[in-house]
C-alpha cells in the first residue's frame, strides 16, 4: 500500500460540531476547547460560523469566541462565512486566515435547501463570490463540492454529473484569473462508501493532476474512516475531522447531518500506517474527555476509550 | 475491486457480548435477544457459553437459555466449552450445532492469563482436545487463533510467529487425521490494523489456499471496519460481529474498551458493496434498538442511528 508520508488533518469539531449540538454551549467553553485543540499542534482549525444568528442561533457568540480564543504559532486559525457581511466581522475580529471557498453542491434539492439556490444559480453567483473574495483579498485555495457522494434527497450521486460541475467550476474560476488548489469533496451526509470514495477521487484525480483532493466525510453508517482510508490508499492527504466525532444528533432522530469521523480515531489510524500527522495524540484523548464535558455525554470516538496502542508499546520499552 | 458475492456473518453478541457487559442480564432477555436475532436470518449464532459459573457468573444460565430459545429453520446456533464437562452440558439440551474448534494463542502470556496454559502446553493438550472432540462427535471445522494481530501484555504479534504456530496447529490435526476448513484470525483485543490484516490473511492465504478465513475483529479503536474491508478486498467471506457493537473480552487488560465490528454496520457496508448477507438488515436494526433497551444503554454502532441508505433509495423509487 502507498500511503502518503504525511497528512493534513483540520480540526472541525468547534465549528460543525458545535452547529448541530442540540446542547447550548456556553462561550467560554467554546473558547476553551479550542484552545485545548490548539494544544495539540494541528495545522488548521476550524473555530467557528460567521453567519447570521437567524439562521444559526449556536453561531450568534462568534465574535466573542473569536476574541477569546489564544492563537497558536503554527496553527491556521479558519472559520465559515457565507457573504460580504461574515467576512468583514471575520476580519475585524484580526484573529482569522481566512480561506477563500468557492462552493457548489451536487444535489439540486440540497442546493436549494441548505443554500436557497439552484445549482444554476450557484454557477451565475459564483463571478460575484469571487470577485467579494478579492476586494476583501481572501486568497482562493479551495472548490467545495458538496453532498459530491448523495444525500437524503436524492440518493446517490451521479459521478459524471459531479465531474461535469466540478470542471463547470474550475472553468469558471480559471475564467475569473484564479485556480484553487484543492477540491474538497463533502460527504455532507453520509452517502460515501468505499467503492464511490475511489471511483470519485480516481477520476478526480486522472482529470486534475495537479489539484489536491480534501475528503470532508461523515461516519454516519459507520463507513467513515473506512472511507478515509481508501482516501490514503490513494494518496489523499487532507482531511477534514472533528474531536470525538463531535456533531452526530445525540438523540437517534437522523436530522439531515452526522457527525464527522473523529479525529483522534483518524490520527490514530494513520500513526498506525505509519503516517505523520504532526498531531500530538495523547494530549487529543485528553481533550477529547474534555470536550465530553463540556458536551455532557460521551461522543462516539473509540480511541479515548480503548488507549493508543503506541501507550501500551511504550509500557513495553519496544 | 472484487469482493466475495456472498459473505457469512456469525452474530456473536449474544455470547462474546453478554459475556463483558457489566449489567446482569435477565436469563427471560437473553432468550429473547436471541430469538429477535433468529428473525434476521443470520446464519449462524453464537448462543452462550458452557463454563464454569465460577470463573463467568455472567453464562451460569446456559441451560436455561438453551432450553428458552426457538430454533429457527437456516440458522446454525453455536456455543462456547472449553472441555468435556461443557461438551456434554451443551449436548444435552439437544439445541446446537456444536462446532469442533482447536485454539492457539499467539502470545505466551495471554495464553497463559486466559486458558491458564503456556502456548506448547497448548500444543501438548491438542491430541487430547481432538480426542475428546471426536469421542463426543463433534465435527472439528476450525483452528482459532487468539490475539493474531497483537495483545496488550505483549504488543504487535510477529506474523513470522504466527504463521509458524498455524502450521504446527495444523500439522497436528493432520497427524491425527483431521484437517481444519477454518482458520479464525481473532483480533482478540483490537491490535489490528489495515496492514497487519493485509499481511497475515496473505500470508495465511497464500500459504493454505485451500482454506477459509474467518475473521474475528474488533473496533476497540475504530479500525473494525476498515479491517472488515480490507479483508473483504482480499475474499474473506466468514466475519463474527456482534449486534450493536455488543461486548469485548474480559481477560483482555482493559475494560470500557469498545467490543466486536458492529453486526449492522458490517451488514450494511456489505449490501452497499453490492455483498449478499442474507440478513434482513431493516429488522435487524429494530432488534439493535431492543438490545439497546436490554442493556440499558446506547450501543456504539452507528446504522441503527443513521438508518440505511437503501431505505431512502425506496423513498425515492429508485
């Protein structure tokens, strides 16, 4: 197997996870938790929404966890803005890299209901997207597609359909003078299996060498880090996750979203393939007790649970 | 990929998971979580275990779980014994399908704190075991090894070893004129990893390829699944999972640690590979949620929350 030498994992869970926890999270718990994350050297963290507190009223403290938060040499610090408004309050806090994303959606019933707009629609914004992204100088690095794998509207995905958008897309870009360098591919809800995760990203990666791939997937049946690690088989090396596994609906009912695959189970599983990820892991288990504090329940991650296989190598002085 | 058309999935939770769980478990529900999981069509269950009450309280109630259950019509109900005594108390209720199993362990000291014998008093006890087997007409249908991939009094197993042991093992029961179809590769308590499973099913494959594996897996640290695929990539088509994510072992170092692959997440990741089970996968995620019930407690897998794909493929008409 030819894995890559190292990976790059960002750390969601203060954003995703803390969107769809049914829990009201105070602010200084927020701010703590990632400031324990920033403890255990990721490269990127994901802090926080800055979208209106109409329509994500878990998001509506971002400036205060923004002010809060202590920035760690050698972490990214990103979060998530929909428009004009959410980037200019991102760049007034002075605390954030923000990351330029350009964003389409394979399913046209998610579009419309997670967006408000058509595929078609998205397409027509997209000039004006990136033309916001340069007058606020946000550097363009990544095309999102999201539900690239299916979604509880539609079903499976079409690969010839998301190939089509995505070059759509990247002409579109390129038309505009600029050429992201990564395609992150959403498995927004969880419809990724094993076979779709290497159908899509071998042909992702025969149509765009050069492009890299981020695979942002939800374990939502379970098949998450099996999916993450046909991403490896091939050579991906980004990968989006969240601590514990941060974000699944504590309360059985599927509403629409699923938690992330847990990052310490993930950077686990690449230390075990040998693979670096700069993370230090038993300082993430102890956030990860944490964060179930702060949850007040426990969150499906296993390793927290079941040690590092590497704590009990050590025991054994090998 | 090619993978088996059809795999063989052993649901084991009602023996290897009642067995750890901390909760004692009325006899009344282990019966009915026995017969919930005939409904599902497995075709083989592991039942209970005939040991002694002394050293696992938990199966002091074998009899009357044997006498309690229905047998259904296609399934092969299966139990644990360790010796004559258990033999005859398992065939005297008149309800199982005994399988003649002859066991090594890969590691000197978890053979020791777990059957009280080194590894060559194992193979010293293997005549008699066989004897004892054919005396009682027990079909002798596998060779198990225990802690195949690692444990944790010793670590990671070398695959040089276990390979060395499998050929005594089966040199043994050749000598006395049986020959094992099976070979069970127990991650006992949850050492293995994609790679280990990749290297050891080669090697066994390779080296016996008239044989079948079985693998035993656990998702002590989230890597079940994965290792359940990459054996599934190679065309093993025997697993042993447990309803729910039920159980562990618990002579394994460790307690609180996560228990066998999830029997419906195993299940759905097989029919979403286009793999034939044979289980009635919707119902059995009903009988996950009344084990959840018998337990008292939620169960770490995870398709009986994000329910199966292919039930929102029926809405669509697809």
């Amino acid at each position: 197997m030819a894995f890559p030498k190292k990976v790059k994992i960002r750390e969601v869970g203060p954003r995703e996870g803390m969107q769809i926890e049914k829990a009201s999270i105070a602010t200084e718990d927020k701010i703590r938790l990632v400031d324990l994350l920033s403890e255990c050297n990721f490269p990127v963290i994901e802090v926080t929404s800055f979208v209106s507190p109409k329509w994500v009223p878990e998001m509506a403290d971002a400036e205060l966890v923004a002010a809060g938060f202590k920035r760690h040499p050698g972490t990214e610090y990103q979060c998530v803005y929909l428009n004009s408004k959410g980037i200019e309050r991102a760049q007034a806090t002075g605390k954030f890299d923000l990351e330029g994303v350009i964003s389409i959606t394979a399913s046209e019933t998610f579009s419309r209901k997670n967006t408000n707009r058509s595929i078609e629609e998205t397409f027509e914004e997209m000039d004006r997207r990136i033309s916001v992204l340069e007058h606020y100088n946000v550097p363009i690095s990544t095309l999102t597609v999201m539900t690239a794998f299916g979604c509880n509207y539609e079903g499976d995905s079409d690969l010839k359909h998301v190939v089509k958008l995505i070059d759509r897309a990247i002409k579109k870009a390129n038309d505009n003078g600029i050429d992201p360098e990564y395609i992150l591919l959403g498995d927004t809800v969880g419809w990724a299996n094993p076979v779709s995760v290497e159908n899509l990203v071998g042909q992702v990666q025969d149509r765009w060498p050069n492009k890299k791939i981020n695979l942002h997937l939800h374990d939502t049946r379970g098949m998450g880090l099996v999916n993450a690690f046909v991403g490896l088989k091939m050579g991906v090396d980004y990968f989006d996750t969240s601590v514990g596994g941060l974000g699944g609906c504590p309360f059985g009912g599927f509403k629409g979203a699923a938690g992330n695959i847990a990052t310490e189970d993930m950077v686990h599983m690449c230390h075990e393939l040998g693979i670096e990820t700069g993370i230090d892991l038993e300082r993430l288990l102890e956030v990860t007790r944490e964060a179930e504090k702060i949850l007040g329940r426990e969150l499906p991650g296993k390793v927290s649970k079941g040690k590092t296989l590497s704590s009990y190598r050590r025991n054994f002085n090998i």
